[in-house]
C-alpha cells in the first residue's frame, strides 16, 4: 500500500516551524512524525504539503492510497486500523479525518460518501506549536517503546550515577561518563554516537538524539528532547531542539521548541512565566493576533536558521520567525518576523543574499548541502512574511 501524509487543518497554527518544512517532519519524542509513521507502518511515506516546499518534499501517488492526517501520532491500535482501510473507508476522530482510502482516480473527496469508522482511544494530537513540548513526554515515552522493544541497550559506564538504569537505553557508539542520570519520572534514550560530557545532570523523560551532544555540566529537567547533530549546555527544562541546533553555553532555556540550525549565544535566557502568573499568549500566524495557549508556562518558539547573540533575553511567549538575527541589550518584542535583523532598539530586514551565505556556511560545517530547494523555500518565506516586516 502506498501511504501519504497530508499536512490538514493545523498547519498554520505550526507556524513558523511549518514554513520550512511539512507537519510530517515536526520532531516530538524522540522521532519526527514521519519517521514515526513509517517504523509503524513498515513502508516509505511521502507528502501532500505547500506547493512551495513539494520540490523538496514530493508525493507520489499511486492507483491505491492511504491519506493520513500528520498532526496524529500513531499507536498501535490506530496503524492497525489504518492498515485495514479499504475503498470508501475513512477514520474519524470526533469531527477530523485522521486516514482515509483513496484512488488515483477520484477528483474530489466526498467524506458523506464513505463508511466512517470512529477511533475512541486515546492518541497525541499536534494542534499548536506549543504541543510540540506539552505532550514532548507522552511522546518520548512511545518512541522508546518502540525503538527499545526487543532491543538491548549497550552497558551504563560504571562512573555514570544512575537511577532507574531499567529506564534507559544506550544505543551503539554512544558516550557518557561521570554523569547523573535520573529515569525515575521517564525515560533516558541516549542514541547513536551521542555524547553527554562529564558532570551533566538529567531527569527524565529525556531523548538525545544520534550524533547529539550534551555539554559539561548540563542540568536538563524532562520532558527534553535534543534532536540530531544538535548541543546544549547550561539549563533546559522541557523543550524540544530540532536537529543541528545549539543552545552550547550557559543560560536558561524552558518550555519551547527550537527549529532546525538555530543558534543561541552564550548566556541567552528565555522567561518562561510571566510575573503575574497570568495564562501565556502566543502570536498566532493564522488570526495575526496573540492566541491563548492555556498554559502558565511557555517560553520560546523560534523558527529555522535563526540566531541570537550573547545575553540575549527572551520574554514570556516570544515567536521568532526563520533567518532571523536577534542581538543588543533589552528584551526584543515577543513576536520577530522572519528575515529581521536587531533587537530591543528596532529591526531591519535581514536581506536574503546574507542570510542565504550563513546558511551555507554554517551547513556546511555539518557537511551539509545548502540545496537550490532550500533556497527557494526560504525565498519563498521571505516574500510570503514581508508583511510583518517594518521598513
């Protein structure tokens, strides 16, 4: 069967980590979605997403389909399920379409037309950016059961102080020594070829992602995940980092979701609760306005390719957009446009054809192409965010 992921209704509400990349390849828990998909399914996936980032993400279709939404996480239950789909059958959650069958022939979907098949179990939904590290726990839990199950993991260094050693898994070439590792409240994956430096602190759930690192004397309070080729040090506090991110240096980073090839300069500092304690807003791409997010904690959204420089201060509920270069002293405003240039004391649009150069020379040092698709795609996000931008 050939299964495709569609990006559905909660794309915009992704905002900015969706500007570069479809739903399928969010990462929460240990695993993007599509990697997820994929492990369950046993099969390839490709993707129904933008026009502008299909070059780089293409779908292939063929004459029998499976369509699943990209904002549920699988279980087992739901990918059974999903397997079974024959023509005209669709699973609904509620009102969503979660998966639904479909042939290369027909035009248009016509859902009053097909069976509707109810799932009622529980299962993780990613509706808003701010998902991506409130449910970062549940997720870490279902990926080490699914990467782990049958597994072994590799020894725990006798240096290590560990508690809940049943709780964590190493997998091969990974290195850790004179650390504390704590799985008591989650687990601990530690993937391959990643490293933790000596003197790190970690509760978990906790995932470090292949190639990742952990810097001397991190304290890291779950639910975390540090996605691969990505650093951190100092304190972190349930956040997500997608892959090739640093937070490298001391400062405090809680309750947010860094994109792909962001940087954060040495003692940067996100707030994560408002001194009134009063419920976190978040600029909301879709309305244009600042959305509830009925959390008391809620820190810093920021999407890829950008970078701060040191002592940067974060408010409560700060956006950044991709490319954008955050320096100076006070707090920049809580929502930065992409491709801007500044700080507390005002912005200027950060131009394509510099940006375009850090890109590359920051991606080749992971010896990793800064590709004509990946140039369009950010050329693309600087028109479409033009509007937010002050001249």
């Amino acid at each position: 069967m050939n299964y495709i992921l569609f990006d559905g209704p909660s794309r915009n509400n992704l905002l900015p980590f969706t500007f570069t990349r479809p739903v399928a390849d969010i990462r929460i828990g240990i695993l993007t979605i599509r990697e997820k998909w994929e492990a369950f399914l046993e099969a390839t996936t490709t993707t129904i997403t933008e026009d502008y980032l299909s070059e780089k993400y293409p779908m292939v279709e063929m004459d029998e389909n499976i369509m699943i939404n990209s904002s549920y996480l699988p279980n087992l239950e739901l990918v059974e399920m999903v397997k079974d789909l024959t023509i005209n059958q669709a699973i609904f959650k509620d009102e969503d379409v979660i998966a639904f069958f479909t042939k290369e022939a027909q035009e248009d979907i016509d859902f009053n037309t097909y069976e509707a098949i109810e799932f009622t179990e529980d299962i993780i939904k990613i509706e808003h950016t701010w998902d991506i590290f409130s449910k970062n726990g549940d997720a870490i839990q279902e990926d080490f059961n699914l990467l782990t199950n049958g597994q072994k993991s590799k020894s725990i260094p006798s240096s290590n102080n560990v508690i809940a050693p049943e709780n964590i898994f190493i997998e091969e070439g990974a290195k850790l020594e004179f650390t504390t590792l704590n799985a008591t409240n989650g687990p601990i994956y530690i993937g391959r070829n990643a490293e933790i430096m000596e003197g790190s602190i970690i509760r978990g759930p906790f995932a470090l992602c292949e190639n990742a690192i952990v810097k001397m004397g991190a304290k890291i309070y779950g639910p975390t995940t540090v996605g691969p080729y990505s650093k951190v040090g100092g304190e972190v506090n349930n956040s997500v980092l997608f892959a090739y991110s640093n937070k490298g240096h001391d400062g405090f980073l809680g309750n947010s979701v860094l994109g792909e090839w962001c940087n954060l300069g040495a003692d940067t500092n996100t707030s994560n609760l408002k001194n009134n304690y009063a419920e976190v807003r978040l600029w909301d791409y879709k309305t244009e306005g600042f959305a509830k997010t009925g959390l008391q904690f809620c820190g810093l959204m920021m999407g890829d390719h950008s970078k701060c420089g040191i002592n940067t201060m974060f408010n409560t509920g700060t956006v950044i957009g991709v490319s954008t270069n955050i320096f100076g002293s006070g707090f920049p405003r809580n929502f930065v446009p992409s491709f801007s240039w500044g700080g507390s004391s005002g912005f200027t649009t950060y131009q394509t054809k510099k940006a375009f150069e850090v890109a590359k020379e920051v991606m080749s040092r992971r010896e990793v192409e800064f590709s004509k698709d990946d140039q369009d795609i950010l050329e693309h996000v600087f028109e479409e965010t033009q509007k937010y931008r002050r001249q």
